[in-house]
C-alpha cells in the first residue's frame, strides 16, 4: 500500500505541473466563459436549454474526454520517454499495483479538472438566472467522463507511443462521427454514460429537454454508469498488467 501511494503521488505531480494546470484549468473554463457571452450578446433559446448545449458541447463531448486522455495518455508515456519507467519496474513492487496508481492518478487529475469546469459552468449559469442545485449532478457527470477516458488512455498510452494523437482521432472521428452517425453504436459512447448519471442526478426543477436529445438512447442512470466505470478500471488495469509483465520496459 505504501508503494501505491508513493506512485500515485507521484503521477499526480507529474500531471499537475503548472504548465498543464493552466492549460487544461484555462480548458475548463471554455463553457463557462460561453455561456456568460450568450448571455451578453441577448440570444438565448432558453437558459437551461443553452446550458444542456454547453453541457454536451464542449464540456462532456468534447473537454474533458480530451483532458482525460491526454493526462492518462501521459501516465506512462512520460516515463517511457524519459526513461525512468525501468527504474519503476526494476523495484520489487506489483506490475498490478503499479498500473492501478497510475491509474487512479491519472483519473484523479483530470476528475479534478472535470469538477472546476462543472463549479465554474454552474457558476455562470447562477450569474445569468440559474441556480447551484445542478452542481452535484454535472460534478458526477463529468467525473464519470474523466474517470472513464483516464482508464483507458493510460493503457493506450503503455502501448503507442502517439496515444494523443489516437485519443483525439477517437474522440472526434469515432466519438464525433461514427457513433452519432450510426444508431446502433449510441449506447457504445463512452461521454454519454457520464451523461446519463449526470441527467438521472439532475433536479426535477431542470427540464428533461435541455439533456434528452444527445443521449441517443443511453440510460440515464447514474447506476449504470458506476456499473461501467468500475467495470472499465478492472478490465484495463488487468490489462495493462499484463502488458507491463510483457513488455520489455528496461
């Protein structure tokens, strides 16, 4: 246990450095900093009806997937290319325990990020007319994304050396286009989980129709997306065990 909270402390100075703060804080800022220019410039549709774009687009589609796997895709590729990740290996400590602290450091990161994009939306949408009690919804939401992408990015990130660049051409062409594209593939969207836990949390005050329409069939339940995310961190630190174990790291 003391090793995992070494490494975790470790990947979370590694990802936290203040270049990446306040690039990807700056990021999260994105929708908020919309919402209050709609509002300046007088074209609403509807205030929560423009909140539930913002909340689809950029913030869950968009922003945190792609701080999410940059951040994991960094992980282990910033120790493969600085060659410390031998060091890490060589020491007498679990393959499994090393990948589950990157992991969970990782997704701690870019969670972190997802709660100060949601604070600081939620803090515009309160400036325009709105009100807090959508906070602890789209807070879970996004840390569900985060939590999601974080996972399997830091297994991309063990095995190709360009896993940004696989990340983004994921997010915006299979994400972007295929799985909205396709009816068949909705359920497979990975943003949308966060999504549904998000709209199942929301309060009965905040309308249905500001969030039903990009779910394109996903469940909204908050359940089923703790079900997923738990299911996807076991699958790909086993995963990524078995690689470390595999690959030739030295």
């Amino acid at each position: 246990m003391r090793a995992f909270r070494a490494i975790f402390v470790a990947t979370t100075r590694q990802l936290s450095d203040r270049k990446k703060v306040l690039g990807f804080g700056v990021l999260a800022l994105a929708p908020a900093l919309l919402l209050l220019a709609l509002s300046r410039a007088g074209h609403f549709d509807g205030l929560d009806t423009d909140l539930g774009m913002l909340i689809v687009a950029p913030f869950l589609s968009m922003i945190v997937p792609i701080t999410a796997l940059i951040l994991g895709g960094a992980a282990f590729g910033d120790e493969r290319r600085d060659t410390t990740l031998s060091f890490l290996v060589l020491r007498p400590i679990r393959r499994a325990e090393i990948v589950a602290a990157k992991t969970a450091g990782a997704a701690a990161v870019s969670s972190g990020f997802a709660v100060f994009g949601s604070v600081t939306l939620v803090a515009a949408y309160v400036a325009v007319g709105g009100d807090f009690t959508i906070l602890p919804a789209l807070a879970v939401g996004g840390v569900v994304v985060a939590t999601i992408y974080s996972a399997i990015f830091v297994l991309v990130g063990s095995v190709f050396a360009r896993s940004t660049l696989v990340g983004v051409i994921y997010v915006l062409f299979v994400e972007g286009v295929m799985v909205d594209e396709v009816s068949r593939l909705h359920t497979l969207s990975l943003w949308r989980q966060g999504l549904g836990a998000a709209m199942d949390l929301m309060p009965e005050t905040f309308p249905a129709r500001a969030l039903l329409g990009p779910l394109r069939g996903t469940v909204p339940s908050v359940e089923n997306a703790v079900l997923l995310t738990g299911g996807v961190l076991f699958v790909t630190i086993a995963l990524g065990t078995v690689l470390l174990r595999r690959t030739d790291s030295v």
